[in-house]
C-alpha cells in the first residue's frame, strides 16, 4: 500500500543522516526539518513543540529516528508521547528509522 504521494511533505529532525533530505527528493517528497537544539548547560538535545506542530500540519509523514543519528540523542518517554499525539492530532504517520 502506498503510504505517500508525490510532492507530500515529510518531517525529520536536525540535524539529520545525510540521506534523508535525497531519498526524499528522490521519491518527490518535500523534505522540512525541525531543529534539534543543543543545551548549554545540560548538553541534552531538545525540540521546539511549537515548532515541530507547525511543521507538522498538512505533512503527510515524520521520519524519526532514536537513538537520533548523528546526535546520539534518546528520546525520552515524555518525548515520544508529545511526538505520537501531535502525529495523531495532525494525521502524520510516524516512521521510525531504527538505525542501532
């Protein structure tokens, strides 16, 4: 079963493999990351919900993969779940990129 169409856009975070932003345009998918920022003080890898609701509406598709490469980043439980509910909330499928 196709998952996709053409020019629908999938969701990563960055930074991100080197690959995804070209299989993406080779299946003519619009790729549009979400930054991964790194803090100062604890060294812990985190997102922007807001920012990762936005990219997610009208996406068709999030890649996620954890551990994250090349971070190393594990996301938490707590993590995952803001994840799998914003997916529902917008009707993004969550595909998992389980590289380790």
């Amino acid at each position: 079963k196709q998952v996709w169409a053409m020019g629908d856009r999938v969701v990563f975070f960055e930074p991100f493999h080197e690959l995804y932003p070209s299989q993406c345009k080779l299946w003519h998918l619009s790729p549009q990351a979400v930054t991964l920022r790194e803090d100062a003080f604890s060294g812990e890898w985190k997102f922007d919900i807001a920012e990762l609701e936005r990219a997610l509406r009208g996406a068709r598709a999030l890649l996620l993969n954890t551990p994250h490469n090349p971070t190393g980043k594990v996301f938490k439980q707590s993590e995952l779940e803001t994840i799998a509910n914003l997916c529902v909330r917008h009707d993004v499928i969550c595909v998992t990129d389980e590289i380790y």
